[in-house]
C-alpha cells in the first residue's frame, strides 16, 4: 500500500523557527493548485499500489479554501486507487478552523487533522511569530470537535528558550486535558537561515541547555504515559488505534508520491525531490520542463536508513529480519557498542529487537549513526 504526500507551500506568517519550504506571497495559490493537480495527473503511474494515506503537509494547507482542497483530493482519486477508509490528514493552523470551514473540511473527505499548536504560553506565541493565540487555538479545538472530526493530533514543542520546566508542565497538562487523539512533540531546534538563528548569532537568543531539554522530554514521556498515550516514534505519541498511518508506513520504507514544490517521493529504490521554489516549480509545470533530481539509492544508504528509521520507532530495529534481508549481522558487528549502550540503559533487546529506552530516544540519531554502514 502506498502513500501521497501534497505539499502546500504558503504560510500567513513565517515562524522565527521555521525552516521549511514555504512562501508568505498569497497570490499564487490558484495557479499553484492548478500546478499540483497537473503533477498528480502527471505522475499517476508512480505507484504501483493503490493509495491508502494522503497527507496534507506545508507550509500550511489549512489557508487553501474547502473547494481547492477537494479538487485536490478529487484528482488523486481520478488517477490513483485510494483504498476505502485511507487516512487523509490535513496540516492546520488554528486561525483557519472555523466551525464551519471545519464542517466542511469533513465532508471533503479529510478525516484527520494535524494542528500546530506549539504551546498554551501566550507570550511564548507571539516571541516565535505565531499567526495564532492561545485562546484561538483552544477555541480551533472545540470547532473542529464539535464539527465532528475524531482524529487529531496536536503539535507542541519544547525546549522554548525561557520556558522553564514548570511552563512546560503546564503545556503537557494544558494538552492533554483536551483529549486528543494524538500528540506529536518536537524540540525547537534554531536552524540557521531563520530569524532566531540570526538572533542566535547575535547573542539575542540562548538555546536551552541539553540537560534541561532532555528533562523535559522525559517528564513528557512519563505524563502522556500516564494519559493513555503510546510512545510510538521518538516525537510521536497516540492513544490506541490513532497512530498515524501515514508516518508508520513511511518509517516502514513503503513507496510514496510527494507533489508540489519541495515534496519528495520515494518508489523503492530511488527518492525524487520537487524543487524548492514556488515560482520555477509552475513555471515547470506549465512549460513541460524538469522540476525535480532523482538519486538511485545504493544498497549501503538502503541499509542505512533502515537503521535510522526503525531505530527512532518503539518497535524498534528488528535485529533478525535485517540480518536475512541484509546478510549483516548488527549484533555481531557492534556487539562491544550495543553492550555499552545497555549498560547505559539507553537500549534494551527484546524478541531479538533492537530498542530504544527513553533516554536512547534522546540521542536516537546518533546511536544510528555509529551503527551507520560506510559508502563503498
Ligand atoms: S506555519 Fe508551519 S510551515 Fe509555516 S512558518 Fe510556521 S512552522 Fe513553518
């Protein structure tokens, strides 16, 4: 079963923090659509297996209207076989969910939603330029709630420079009082073309050190436990039967189309990335021209992100099944750095699975990366 990913590549503000593929000029989102919809048709033999996720991510989905997000979806449905019941999940700020929009978003066909919440602090909002308040983003809740939508996760972050351990407390009460379905939670990480990566570089803006970040993430894990929440991925949490279907067939290697400016794909074998640029990917599309590099993946980086993205899952690394496909024993080859990383108590072994402990989940990336295969 496959999967197809829309890139959205619009925002109403840009976030101090963010990083992503986006523009705040608004005027071409019609012919943007238009652009995306000629890349679906275009690229309806992509995949060889019907549809069973589509995924709505940005930038911010949320701004395109009900209508241009049915087309959308209509499209695909035209030119793949979605299966019945796939999960389609929509990225949404809380300033576009009006009760009514969030009405309609449902019966488009969405069926989940996804809303950057970020925090509950009001002045934490505003310091990361937010486009949303604290009180909208409770008030989105109870819209698309009351709209009738039964899955949603909500995004928090932590690591606020200056949000101490007691707001941050706050925030995961705040949010699960609320009751969703799924939670995702991310560390600020201050990239460098961004606003607080200058402010960084300006001594205006001090990240909060690693200690005080990793207490944080723990004492998450620990309440959302609590609250019923399954710790599935390394920043991802559900209640049962709420995870995101989407991600878990991505982290499992399944093929997916990823359209629009900056989305990638992914067939089996090898990845294709959209450019980055909202104007030459229309002007593309329009002309008949490439938008897109393909890289054939090698055995090695195969094998290497096998490791990575299995690692960050509670699941974990299963050690056997990698082996048979491979013809690699990781329990041999690192036998002296898995003991290490257990009597650290970052790992554990179980059913001949390699898995992470809460702490391991700290540095996931880095254990991957000493477990990495080298490029021949
Ligand atoms: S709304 Fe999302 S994609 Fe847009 S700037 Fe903010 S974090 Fe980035």
């Amino acid at each position: 079963m496959a999967g197809i990913y829309i890139h959205i590549p619009f925002c109403r503000q840009a976030c101090h923090y963010c990083d992503f593929h986006f523009s705040t000029n608004l005027k071409t989102q019609g012919e943007m659509v238009k652009s995306i919809a000629t890349e679906i048709r275009n690229r309806k033999d992509y995949l060889n297996e019907p549809v069973k996720t589509i995924y709505f991510g940005g930038g911010t989905p949320s701004l395109l209207n009900v209508q241009q997000l049915h087309h959308l979806l209509q499209t695909i449905s035209d030119n793949f076989k979605v299966v019945d019941g796939a999960e389609v999940t929509l990225e949404a700020n809380p300033e576009d969910l009006t009760l009514e929009k969030s009405k309609m978003l449902l019966a488009s066909g969405i069926n989940r939603l996804s809303i950057g919440m970020q925090t509950f602090d009001e002045t934490k909002l505003q310091w990361m330029n937010r486009a949303h308040s604290s009180t909208e983003a409770r008030k989105a809740y109870e819209n698309v709630r009351k709209a009738g939508f039964k899955n949603i996760s909500l995004d928090l972050i932590y690591a606020i420079p200056d949000h101490d351990q007691s707001a941050w407390e706050t925030d995961i009460k705040s949010i699960t009082e609320l009751q969703p379905e799924h939670i995702s939670m991310y560390g600020l990480t201050i990239e460098e073309k961004t606003v607080f990566g200058k402010w960084e570089e300006q001594d205006k803006l001090v990240q909060v050190p690693e200690d005080e970040a990793a207490n944080q993430y723990l004492y998450a894990i620990d309440y959302l436990k609590d609250s019923g929440y399954i710790q599935y991925e390394v920043s991802n949490f559900g209640k049962e039967g709420f995870y995101s279907r989407h991600n878990n067939a991505y982290w499992a290697g399944v093929p997916y189309l990823g359209v629009g400016p900056g989305a990638h794909s992914f067939d089996g074998s090898s990845r294709r990335f959209n450019v980055r640029n909202n104007a030459r990917y229309i002007k593309a599309i329009n002309e008949g021209l490439s938008f897109s590099e393909t890289e054939i993946l090698s055995e090695t980086q195969r094998l290497n992100e096998q490791i990575l993205t299995q690692l960050r899952t509670a699941k974990g690394l299963d050690l056997e099944t990698f082996e048979k496909s491979s013809g690699k024993s990781l329990a041999q080859l690192h036998a002296a750095f898995i003991d290490e990383m257990r009597q650290k108590e970052l790992i554990e072994i179980e059913d001949n699975c390699l898995r992470l402990k809460p702490l391991g989940f700290l540095v996931a990336d880095e254990i991957a990366l000493r477990m990495f295969f080298p490029e021949e």
